[in-house]
C-alpha cells in the first residue's frame, strides 16, 4: 500500500466537497476510499442501456455520502459488487 500511494494525497469522502471548493484537485495525484453502504437496482437510461448506483461512504460522517453512477463497460463489471465492499 506504502508504494501505491507514494506521491498520491489521502482525501477521505467525507472532505471531498470542501477540498473541491478550495483546492484544484485536477493538479494534484489524490486518491480516496469508500464503502458501498447502499445500493439502487440497476435501471435504463433513456437509450436503453443499464446503469447502476452506489453511495458511498468513509464511515467517518454516515451523513456525507458520494453516489458513483456506474456505466457501460464499468457496470458490466461491478454490478453485482456486494454491498459493504470496499
């Protein structure tokens, strides 16, 4: 883990919407983590193809979720991720 993160900046979940507000994060290397604490059924888009929804957690505020939408290739791959993963 010490050599995935060398040069990479910690940002948990729940600091993300302050640091976007104060910092250019699209110039710096950042790397969070989040647990899936719910998930929504898979549903279709418009043009028909299937999209899912995370919300995801730092466990440190249960109050400050992030919701990753999930699509294409990515969706194909990870929807049926288990709730609580990291």
């Amino acid at each position: 883990m010490d050599r995935k993160m060398a040069n990479r900046r910690l940002i948990r979940l729940s600091q993300l919407k302050s640091k976007l507000a104060a910092e250019n994060l699209e110039e710096i290397d950042w790397v969070t983590f989040g647990v899936i604490v719910k998930k929504v059924t898979p549903q279709s888009a418009n043009n028909g193809r299937t999209f899912s929804i995370w919300r995801l957690n730092d466990l440190r505020d249960l109050n400050q979720c992030v919701s990753l939408f999930l699509f294409g290739d990515v969706h194909k791959e990870h929807w049926k991720t288990d709730q609580g993963t990291v």
